[in-house]
C-alpha cells in the first residue's frame, strides 16, 4: 500500500500545452506534447496515448497536470521527459487539468 510520504515525493505540477505533433513512430496512437511548465522547470516534452478523446487543435492552449520528477523515458526515437496526467475512460484517456486558470509551475498540494 502507498503511504502519505510516497504521494508527497512526486512533483506534480500545471503547465500548459503549447505545441502537439502526431507521434507517428509510437505503438499506440499518441501525440508528442510539448508543455510549459513555467519559468522554475521550463518547457519539457512528454508523450501522450491521448488521440481517442482530442484533436491537435483542441490541446493548445489547454492546461494540464504532469508528474515532472520521473526520469526520463525513451518513447521510439522521442524522450518523454515528464506525465501528463489522465483518467482512463470508456473512450479513452481523459486529460486531468485544474477547473480555472492557474499559473504555469503551480504545484499541486
């Protein structure tokens, strides 16, 4: 069982989506991401198994929640540098974001 310290050790943070390209080397449909995350952590870049549920024009702009203390993880020929965090659904994956506009870096606490 997780305790209350594991939870605390991730970094989860807010950033927003500022570029989406087709992943198309990637088993699974995916999208690359490339999300700011403020000016402590800067923009880092993340794969995300999402296409079921969104479209690239509907992703810019949007605010979403990432684990951004995980190492990196070598997706085909794309390093994933942090998790955008998602609920999976009967359709798919489903973004986790805040309900209002928070600033870029906000740490979930």
């Amino acid at each position: 069982m997780a305790t209350f310290d594991d939870f605390m050790k991730l970094d989860i943070r807010v950033g927003e989506i500022i570029e989406v390209n087709d992943f198309k080397k990637a088993r699974k449909p995916a999208y690359q991401l490339k999300v700011d995350l403020g000016e402590e952590i800067g923009v880092k870049k993340s794969s995300a198994q999402i296409k079921a549920l969104y479209e690239i024009e509907d992703l810019i702009g949007k605010q979403v929640m990432a684990v951004v203390n995980f190492p990196p993880r070598q997706i085909a020929d794309f390093m994933s540098e942090v998790l955008v965090l998602g609920v999976y659904g009967d359709d798919g994956v489903v973004l986790i974001q805040p309900d209002k506009q928070v600033r870029n870096g906000d740490k979930l606490g």
